[in-house]
C-alpha cells in the first residue's frame, strides 16, 4: 500500500541571514517500507499533494506526521546540520542507465559539485552525456540523490525542476558550502 507524508519545512532564504525564514511544504511517499520518492520544499501543501498523487492511480493512504523521522531530517538538512539522508528506497521503474548514474551522482560528496560530463565519466558511460540530463530530470529522490551538485561545465548552475527551481538549487548548494 502506498502511504504519504505532507509536511512544513523552514527554511533560510539567505545563509548570510540565518534568521530569516520562510515556511514550505515537502512530502514522502513510501511502500513496503522503502521511500520512493521525495518532495522537495513548494510554496503550498496542495502542491505537494498534488505531486504526489501524481506518482501512482493506486490509493494512497496520507498521514498526519506519523513518520516525523522524515520531516526531522528534512529539516535538519534545509538547517546545514545533516549532511546524508540515509533512508532505504525503492528505484524500481527507472533504467539501468538511470540506476547507474543514480549510483555514481551519490558518490559525489557534500559541499561538492560535477558537471555534467564528469557525473557521465564517473557513472562509466562517458558518452551518455544528455542520458544524464533525462536521468536527472526524473530523480524523484532529491537529496538522496542529489541532482543538485551537478552544474553546467563553466559553473553555471543549470537547469532545476525540484521543489521551486533553480533557486532552491542555489539555495541547497549555499546550505552545502559549493554555492558558485
């Protein structure tokens, strides 16, 4: 059975002004025990349910902060305080190609980032430069698997489609320490 979690996050708007919030939502959807994909921080609640439904036409059974473990650790990650979320998921659906990349994006460490080519380089599969593109774009485990500390080659920071865009990957690399 499919269960979800909506939760609030705070988050800093600015590192250089950590009193300086601002409340999101995030969500979780899990099965069998395995997270199987991770919401990162929308501006309302019914995005994120919305989000969320739209991973599966099964029911999905939604609970009111029963597995706060994964809202602790959301937000002490969105705070600089947890640097690797460590929860078991499920990847099934996604490619080989994907899984292999998935596999080599977490091993690339915190307050770090690779660029696109690199992240193709150190997945083994040189030449599947765009494949890392289009595996990026449907990571439904930031965080996890953190598409955020790949950038474009030159340091721009690229294309984002987690939570609310490329601010949050500004944002989320300033958490980290890479900010470029």
């Amino acid at each position: 059975m499919w269960q979800a979690l909506v939760f609030p996050v705070k988050l800093i708007l600015s590192p250089q002004r950590p009193s300086v919030t601002k409340k999101f939502w995030s969500g979780a959807l899990w099965r069998e025990h395995k997270l199987y994909a991770l919401l990162l921080p929308e501006h309302t609640e019914n995005a994120v349910v919305k989000k969320i439904k739209n991973y599966t036409k099964d029911k999905i059974k939604f609970h009111k902060f029963t597995k706060q473990q994964f809202a602790k650790d959301l937000q002490l990650y969105f705070s600089g305080e947890l640097k690797k979320l460590k929860w078991p998921y499920d990847l099934s659906g996604c490619s080989d190609l994907h899984v292999k990349i998935f596999d080599a994006l977490e091993k690339v460490p915190y307050g770090k980032t690779i660029d696109y080519t690199g992240l193709a380089s150190l997945a083994g599969v040189p030449e599947a430069v765009r494949a890392v593109g289009t595996a990026l774009a449907k990571n439904r485990l930031p965080l996890i698997i953190p598409c955020h500390r790949v950038i474009k080659k030159g340091g721009a920071l690229g294309s984002f489609s987690g939570g609310f865009g490329p601010k949050l990957k500004a944002l989320m690399l300033a958490i980290e320490g890479s900010a470029k």
